[in-house]
C-alpha cells in the first residue's frame, strides 16, 4: 500500500538523512588516521556529492575536523562529551579510577584526569571530588586551554605538533598571571618533558592552580594527563612539594596498569 501524503514521504526522507549521516560517523570512527572523502564514499557506498555535504555540515557542527593541509576527515572529541555517560566504560577510565581515589585520598585536592582534543584544548573525562570544603569545581566533559594549564601543559610537552598549532594561535590572558608568550611557553614545555611533571597556578583561573604528569600506554606514548587542581590560597610551595610525589606516582601507576613498563624498572604496585 502507498502512502502519497508528502508529509510522511518529507519525514521519512529526513530520517533516512540522519541515519545516512550517522552511517558516515561510524565509517570515521572506524579509522585512527582519518579519512579522505574517496575512503568515505566507498566505504558507505554513497553518491560522492552526497557524502561531501554530509561531511560539511559535520564539520560546521564540530563533529568531524577536516586537516587543512591533508583533507583527511576524523571525527572529534564532541561526540564523546556527548555521550559522556559511556566513558564510564572506557578502559582509561575504568584503569584510572582507583588511581584517582588514591591521590584525593593522599593529597586532600581534587584529582582530574584530561585528554587532549583536536581543537588543541584538552577535556576533562574522570574526577574525583576533594573532601575539603573549599575546593576546585569541574565538569566532566569541559574543555579547558592546554597551553595555561598543568594537565594542558603536559600533553603538549609530549606532543610537539600539538603544541606548535596552540602556540602558533593568539594567546590571550585570562589573568593576571596568564603566561601568553610563546617562547617562555615553549621553555616550560622543555622543563616539563625534562622533570616528568607541571605546575601553575592562577593562569587560567586567579584563584585554582594544579599539578599534573603524564600517562602512557603500553607503547610509551603519551595518552592523557592526570594532576590535582588546588584553590590558589592554599597552593604553597609546602603543599607543591608535598603533592607532587602523589601526582607523579598515580600517574606511573595508572601508566603501568595500561602496560607501560619503563627500561630496567619493575611494574608499579596497583591501587589498593
């Protein structure tokens, strides 16, 4: 049996849109690399026209970055902010928790964990609350500047090409204390990489700071970032000091559970 109303036939043609567009998500997500837009038509088998006005208006809603020199397609971290319900479920997530627990419990602060997102900002996914009652606040989710922050400024110390497009962009101070030059940028970057381990403070907020180290995966790489965020007031050179062991230890901890195991060092104790 027909149905001739245009009404339903509109409705049904937008909904085999949508799910022709979540088809193309799929395809992308599939690939670590990225995606020209030829892989893209063969793979959802798709009029080429077609697949590129999709792709453009995913790109236009920041689901999907397009590489300006390349033309590679990759989707983005907004997806996943999204769906933020499910990180729950990633293995990062899951590994690094007690790990977290463990450094609230031993540093009395607030412990983050942060990726780094293509935008070159980086994005909260996992926290642990501090018992204190005046603590640092943060959503999971939130996508904060790598380039005046602990946990940024490590993923960008282990991540040359990163941070050579944040720095080649304007940096405007967020305040008073914001650094915004890039060759001293650059310098804590070099020290960072250098000691394992970073620190500011009332650079992206006047009254938060922090301290962070990196993650590794098995392969060594640097895949996340972990630190605790301080109240400013309560950020002395006694608490630094005290906090930093904490920090860098989670951090090694977390990295050996995902199978990092440096040169001529024995496995890290799990969390308890």
């Amino acid at each position: 049996m027909r149905n001739d109303d245009p009404k339903v036939t509109n409705r049904n043609q937008l909904i085999a849109s949508a799910a022709a567009t979540l088809g193309v998500l799929e395809v992308l997500g599939g690939s670590r690399e990225g995606m020209p837009l030829r892989t893209v038509v063969e793979r959802t088998g798709r009029p080429k026209g077609t697949v590129h006005r999709m792709l453009s208006t995913l790109v236009n809603t920041g689901f999907v970055a397009q590489d300006p020199v390349s033309g590679m397609y990759s989707v983005t971290l907004k997806l996943w902010r999204i769906g933020v319900a499910a990180v729950r479920d990633l293995d990062l997530v899951k590994t690094a928790r007690a790990w977290l627990e463990r450094l609230a419990s031993d540093t009395g602060e607030t412990p983050h964990l942060a990726l780094l997102d293509r935008s070159g900002g980086i994005v909260y996914i996992s926290k642990v609350e501090s018992s204190q009652s005046i603590r640092v606040q943060t959503q999971i989710g939130q996508i904060g500047p790598s380039w005046c922050t602990a946990t940024g400024r490590v993923l960008l110390a282990f991540d040359p090409a990163a941070a050579d497009k944040v720095l080649a962009a304007p940096l405007v101070a967020r305040t008073p204390k914001t650094v915004t030059d890039p060759k001293r940028i650059r310098s804590f970057l070099r020290d960072i990489a250098a000691k394992g381990y970073a620190v500011t403070k009332s650079e992206n907020h006047p009254e938060m700071g922090g301290i962070a180290a990196p993650i590794r995966d098995y392969a060594g790489n640097v895949v996340a970032s972990c630190g605790v965020g301080i109240p400013a007031f309560r950020m002395d050179r006694e608490l630094v000091d005290r906090c930093v062991p904490h920090v860098l230890k989670a951090a090694s901890g977390i990295s050996a559970d995902l199978g990092y195991q440096p040169i001529g060092q024995g496995k890290v104790k799990r969390a308890a």
